[in-house]
C-alpha cells in the first residue's frame, strides 16, 4: 500500500468525538436517484449537527450561529457526494462520508475510488490550490468558464468551501493492491468503534468484484471552524 497526503489532513480522528457515519453501497440506486440523494443526505447531516446547537429564544446570535452552520455543512457534504460521484473509478466501491464533532471545530471525510487517469490532474489542481491565493484561482477559474463553456468547473466548489467558510482542506490517496486480500478479509468483522477499520474492512469485501490488480482510493478532509 502507498500513500501520499496533501494539505491539512488529519489521519488520527479521536474516537471521543461525536460521530455520524454514511455509507452508499455500489449500484443500490439509479445515478439519477444518486444525484438526488446527495443533496438529502446533505441536508440531514446539517440537521443532524444542528441538534447540537440549540436555539435559546433570549440569544438571537444563537439561532444564526445553527444556520450558517446547516448552511455550511450541508453545502460542503452535497459537493463531495457530487464529486465522488463524478470521479469515482468503478461502480464497484462504496463511498463513506463521516462527520465528527469535537469542541471547537467540525470535521467532514469523505472517501472514495478514483479513476487512474484522473490521480494526476487532480493531485495537480491540489498543488495549485495549496500554492495559490485562493480567491485569485477561483476568479482565474470563472474567467476561464466565461471563455470556454465546457470549461472544467467541478472544483470550483472546492475554493468556495476556502473562500466562502474558511474550511481547511486535506487529502490522502491510497493505492492498494487487491490480490489476495478478499480470502484474509471477508470473513473479518470489523470493530464499530473503529471508525477508520470499519470503512477499510467494507471495501475489502468488495475487492474480488474487480479485475484490477489494484485500487486507488482518495479521502478528502474538511475542517470547520464552530
């Protein structure tokens, strides 16, 4: 197994934080109802964080604090979803996303394979993203869309998680061999409370689908300042 990591992420999530976990199985749904989907389940992750941050009717900062957070997450976790779904390599693999609540700052994972001949253009835009003021590239962007409609503007939403919710992005890839890895591990119950061994040990069921001799996965990590 090789990795490679790129900007803020953070590979040892506490297992005291409060945590929600999504998992969508290969082909369950129509890609139509997946592209439906993603924004309800977006919006119950918002609903779902926002229990945590109850309105006081005598503190009006309190109930504008729940909806810019609803409105954050639930904007955040929809483009993943969408960016999952349009760069993901097979329909073979599922796709995790996770939130975790800690006391000063939220975190959004989302995990997913990756086509091969996309690995590259995208850890390149990462480069770009990391080594460039971000609302510069973003305005470089749009201009570029303007000019030319079929313009690749699917990591727009990337910059505006940067430029519209000071988010911190971070990202792993992980290239991992298939042979001989479903016999070790199908039989394998992963530990619930392993959060990270409980999303690996589902993709390994999986592994003996595919005729590749190996898969690259990318999780992208979001943090939010609360």
């Amino acid at each position: 197994m090789t990795q490679k990591i790129f900007g803020e992420f953070n590979d040892e999530l506490s297992e005291n934080s409060e945590f929600l976990m999504l998992g969508f199985s290969p082909n369950s749904v129509t890609t139509k109802h997946k592209w439906e989907n993603n924004s309800l389940s977006a919006d119950f992750l918002a609903d779902y964080l926002s229990s945590f941050f109850p309105v006081d009717d005598n503190d009006p900062t309190t109930s504008e604090r729940q909806e810019e957070l609803e409105g954050a997450v639930s904007y955040i976790a929809n483009e993943l979803l969408e960016n999952a779904m349009k760069f993901s390599s097979e329909e073979l693999y599922p796709v995790s996303l996770q939130v975790h609540l800690y006391d000063d700052h939220l975190l959004l994972s989302l995990t997913n394979s990756v086509k091969k001949d996309k690995v590259e253009s995208f850890q390149s835009f990462i480069d770009e993203l990391l080594n460039n003021d971000p609302q510069e590239l973003y305005m470089a962007r749009m201009a570029s869309f303007e000019d030319d409609e079929n313009f690749q503007v699917s990591r727009l939403g990337l910059l505006t998680m940067i430029n519209d919710y000071n988010a911190k992005l971070g990202w792993k890839f992980e290239t991992l061999p298939l042979e001989n890895k479903a016999k070790d591990n199908r039989d394998k119950r992963p530990r619930f409370f392993d959060k990270q061994a409980f999303f690996s040990q589902l993709l390994r069921k999986l592994f003996f689908k595919s005729q590749n001799s190996e898969v690259i996965f990318v999780t992208t990590m979001v943090q939010l300042a609360i």
